[in-house]
C-alpha cells in the first residue's frame, strides 16, 4: 500500500509540475505597452521602397537572447520575408527594450522571438498620418551601436525642435494638452511620469509610464510626447540614443485655465 501511495503521488506531481511551473514563469514583454508598441511602428517603421511596390508584406519572426537585465544579443531572423523586410524587422527589434524573464521572482536569462508585421496597407495609412516616408537625421554621424546613453554621458543634451524658436517644452506642452473629459468628469489630477528613449534622428520610442493618473492622462501624456521632436543627444560628434524622463503634472482648473507643468530630466537607467 506504501508503494502504491508513493506511484500515486508521484504521478500527481508530474502532473502538477508543469501547472506551478507555469504560475512561477513570465516570459519577457516589452517596457512600453502593445498599444504603445503598435503606435511606434506606425511612427519609426520605413517600408523598403521595392517590397512595398512589390506589395511583398508578411510577419518577421525574429529570435535572440535576453539576459536578466533585458538586454539583448544574437539576433537572427527564423521566419524570413525577404532580405530587405528581414533588415528592417531586425533594426526595429533591436530597438526595442525589454522587462527581463522572471521564474519564481528571480530575473533568468531566456531565448525569446518578436514578430514585426509589415502591412502594406497599414503602412500606407501611417505614412499619410505622419507625413514622411524616410527618417530625417536633424545631425550626421550618427552612433550605429543602438547604446542609449544617460543626459550625464553625453557631450550635448537633446532640445526639443518647435517652429517656433521662442516656445519652451513648457509653453509648447500647455499649448498641446487637452485635459481628458473623463479625468475633469471624476476631478482626477496628478502627475504622469514617463520614461523614453530620444532615437538618433529625434523621435522617441519605448514610452514607459512610471507614474500613472488615469482618467485619460496616461493617454494624453503619451500623444504629447509622440508629438515632440528633438535635436538628439551627441556623443563623440554623433548623434546616439538618450534615456529621458518627464513628468507632466494635470492640475484641474479652479477658475483658471487648465494647466500641464512637465518636468523634464536626465534619467539613470
């Protein structure tokens, strides 16, 4: 009877293993939501001219190793659609960064795959929305290692790039905001934090909310910077990829104008 107990427990942990095992593992996900992710595409992606005139369109599976620290190396291509859509996927994979695997708490190493998908159509409706086909570089060289450097680091800080040289980020940003109905209708204020990265031709990417309000605002705080453009950071006389952080404080009217007050920062990461 002892042995046949002993069988029947062990059956029922080979069962249950794999279950906890599942409970205790978080694969890793990208620091920006899928929202966030979609919306990046839509800004940095460029469509090779020949593969969208071929109408050539498809998922890019692209693999590599994730350390515990989220960072990644040995990028390759498993699921091919071509050499030059496979280039492009590989840059944008590159450029994403990553909340590292977790197994029972613990940050782990992992092999991981990310798909780009590429949408003629959907392209084509980006590219009306945001008005250009290739990126422009505001400074050449530019740094093609992908590391992102701290404000700390860096020979010249990135500055914000309006058509109006006399606007400041603060005037520009009071100028933009629209505070979300739903955020007035619940009397929500609050400051959104963010996190992001200042690319080499001065858009941002990786949008990471640190401190979030609700009511809208997170949403809000999120266009605004999408909408910002920047001269990039200089290091070594090439333009690199810089961490940012800013705060965008939402303070209810009280028979004033609504306001937004950003704070923005150097950010150690």
């Amino acid at each position: 009877m002892k042995l046949h107990g002993l069988f029947i427990f062990l059956c029922i942990q080979l069962m249950v293993s794999p279950v906890l095992k599942a409970q205790f593992y978080h694969p890793p996900t990208p620091l920006s939501e899928a929202a966030q992710i979609r919306s990046w595409l839509d800004i940095e992606m460029v469509y090779p001219k020949d593969a969208l005139d071929a109408k050539i369109q498809g998922n890019v599976d692209v693999s590599f190793h994730l350390d515990k620290n989220g960072t990644g190396t040995d990028y390759r291509v498993v699921k091919s659609e071509g050499a030059a859509l496979n280039e492009e996927a590989m840059r944008l994979v590159r450029k994403i960064r990553w909340k590292p695997a977790t197994d029972a708490g613990q940050n782990v190493a992992v092999r991981h795959e990310y798909s780009i998908r590429f949408n003629v159509r959907q392209y084509k409706r980006a590219i009306k929305k945001r008005g250009y086909t290739e990126l422009n570089f505001p400074y050449q060289p530019v740094d093609t290692t992908l590391k992102i450097y701290n404000f700390a680091e860096l020979d010249k800080v990135p500055q914000s790039i309006f058509e109006n040289k006399n606007l400041s980020l603060n005037q520009y940003i009071q100028q933009q905001l629209t505070y979300p109905s739903a955020a007035l209708t619940l009397s929500i204020s609050g400051t959104v934090s963010l996190n992001y990265v200042i690319e080499e031709h001065g858009l941002v990417s990786n949008i990471h909310i640190i401190n979030s309000v609700g009511g809208g605002c997170d949403n809000e705080a999120i266009r605004i910077l999408e909408g910002i453009v920047w001269h990039p950071g200089i290091k070594n006389d090439e333009a690199v990829r810089t961490y940012g952080k800013i705060d965008i404080t939402f303070k209810l009217p009280d028979g004033s104008r609504q306001q937004a007050v950003p704070n923005q920062q150097q950010r150690s990461m």
